[in-house]
C-alpha cells in the first residue's frame, strides 16, 4: 500500500494505525535450499500500532513507556530527515503492543512513524521503501508486507539485487503469497508478560549458535505451506489449515528449541495451548520468539471454549493474559487529522 501523500497536503497532521502480526513460521532458517528464511504471517486486528504526527517548529516526542523506545523514534526521524528533509515533527505514541512479545511492535513503529512523516514531507512511499530506509525486513518480510496488504502472507526471504550503479546490494523480501483470512475464524492469543522473547545481540548469538538446517525438514516445511496451510485458508478448510500450522510450527519450534528453552519460550504459554488442543481441533504454536502463544479455531464458540480452556490451564500463573482476535485482512491505515477542530496550532 502506497501512502497517498497527496491527500494530507491541506492539512499538517496524520495518524497512522499499522497492524500488528503473527509470525507463524520460517521455511529455511539458513538458506540450505538456497534461499534464507522466508515466512508465513498473518495480521490480526488488535494489539496495532498507532502514532499521530504533525508539523511543529521543533521535534518532540510524547506517549513513550520506555527510553527505548523514546530513542527509537528519534533515531527513525533521524533517518528520515537525512534521507527526505521535511520539517521538524510532534510524535505522539497514542498506543503500541508490549515490545519484545512476538507481535512485531519494532518494525510497526517503524513504519508508522515512516508513513506518517512521508505524508508530512509530501512524499509517497511503500511499506518495503520504509522498511528498507529504516534497516527493517532483513530476515522477515512479514511485518512490513503486513502493513501495505494485511490478510495472511507468504514472503520469498531476503535476496540480493543488483542497483542502478551495478553494485549488489540486499533486498527486502518480496510478496509470494496474499490472502485473505476467513473472517469466521478466530486466534486465542496466550502472553506470558513476565517474559520477553530473545531480541538484540542475544537473537544474533541464538541464530549463530544454532546448526545448519536439514535440507529435508525445509522441504517438509514448504511443502506444509504450499499443501497444507494455503489451500486449507483459500477453501476455507480449517483442518487442513490449522494441521498444516501445528506441524510447521512443532517443526521450528524444535529448532529454534536450544536457544529459547523449549518448543514455547514460556512453560506456562504451552500448558495452555496443549490443553487446548488435547480438547479441541485448533492450529497451535508461538509467535516469532515468543512469549505469546496463539491457537487458531474455526468459530467463535470454538474461540470461546478454547479461552476458558486455557484459563482454567493458567489460573495461579503470575502474568498470563488470553484474548481472543480475528485476521485483519487490510494493512495501515493512515488518516488525515484536522488539528484546528481540536484548536491546536498547526504551526
């Protein structure tokens, strides 16, 4: 989705909701087909990202929980005015996903605050174009894909590409599967908030430290994928889906397994998941590197049950949260804000 910075130009103010996402697997960790990573994801539609940023004489930056996250915006502005100019921007921070949980709130920060100062500059730009300028997207795809179509996507992995002075250089990955998510199925979400994923140096270590991938177990996961996973979501086929799912993640989880402690990176997140699925049909696994845990159902009933189920799993456990979401089958939204209704100088 392009941002359409011609519409914003009356006015000196945007507001950009970006979709939070599930990373639901990779297809080849290290390349041993040939090509790196690549991904499945889904958006849903709670637990986004949204920023509202306007024109001002000089930068600020409001709604920040954390001085990390404070400074990731002030070095993403950096980036932005050394790559486009434009003026000087109020950010405020109106709402975020805990950072760190598996819903990418890194790469939706990114791009929001990308989005909204590209309007402001009077720019167009894609979520790739952001993602790129902003060092996002260099082993998923998902999160920025998520953000310019929404629905469940399929990416190629980062490749190479060869620029306009003949020099090869990284590529985001690119777009090889969109489709919508039926609207009748629902994902039980299961956080354990005393625990973040692994991020930073130690994500690099975890990976580096990790053995070569089995060239047969990236076929068996493409395979699930292309047989399993997207024809169960095109024909509307939740068994297939959700079987497809709960195999490709067991498959990674098992992986990744030395690094982040076990198939789930939280004891109390699996307690809950396989207690659902030794109850009912549903698709199972970890978002990224967790924490949260997601299991997908077919209704809303299902999703129902499958919420008290992992409740009545969880009771005692300090820090758990379970709600239930629906895909999200459409990507940002930006939004033009009048500031002079709210009587805010846009000056």
């Amino acid at each position: 989705m392009q941002i359409p910075s011609a519409s914003f130009a009356p006015l000196s103010a945007v507001t950009v909701e970006a979709p939070a996402r599930l990373h639901l697997g990779f297809l080849d960790p290290n390349g041993s087909l040939g090509r790196p990573f690549g991904s499945v994801g889904l958006t849903i539609d709670e637990r986004g990202t949204r920023i509202t940023m306007r024109i001002a004489e000089q930068t600020r930056i409001e709604g920040t929980r954390t001085d990390a996250e404070r400074a990731r915006i002030e070095r993403y502005l950096e980036q932005l005015q050394a790559a486009w100019g434009g003026p000087p921007v109020a950010v405020e921070l109106l709402r975020a996903p805990r950072a760190h949980s598996g819903l990418g709130s890194g790469t939706q920060l990114a791009l929001a605050v990308g989005a909204a100062f590209a309007s402001l500059a009077g720019r167009s730009a894609s979520g790739a174009e952001i993602a790129q300028l902003l060092g996002r997207g260099r082993r998923s795809g998902i999160g920025m894909l998520g953000f310019d179509y929404g629905g469940l996507l399929v990416d190629g992995g980062p490749g190479h590409v060869v620029d306009a002075g003949g020099a090869l250089r990284s590529s985001v990955p690119p777009l090889l599967c969109r489709h919508p998510f039926p609207d009748a199925w629902r994902i039980l979400l299961v956080d354990d908030t005393t625990r973040e994923g692994l991020h930073g140096d130690d994500e690099r270590r975890g990976l580096a430290s990790l053995a070569p991938f089995p060239q047969a177990l990236a076929a068996h996961l493409c395979h699930l994928v292309l047989m399993r996973v997207l024809p169960g979501v095109v024909q509307s086929d939740f068994d297939a889906f959700a079987d497809g799912i709960t195999k490709l993640q067991q498959t990674i989880g098992e992986y990744f397994a030395p690094v982040q402690g076990g198939v789930f990176t939280s004891p109390a997140v699996a307690a809950a998941l396989e207690a659902v699925a030794s109850r009912q049909t549903a698709g199972i696994g970890q978002t990224s590197w967790g924490p949260t845990g997601f299991a997908f159902v077919p209704g809303a009933a299902d999703a129902a049950r499958a919420l008290a189920t992992a409740q009545e799993a969880t009771r005692g456990k300090p820090g758990i949260v379970c709600s239930i979401v629906t895909g999200r089958n459409r990507g940002a939204t930006p939004r033009a804000v009048d500031l002079q209704k709210f009587g805010v100088d846009a000056g």
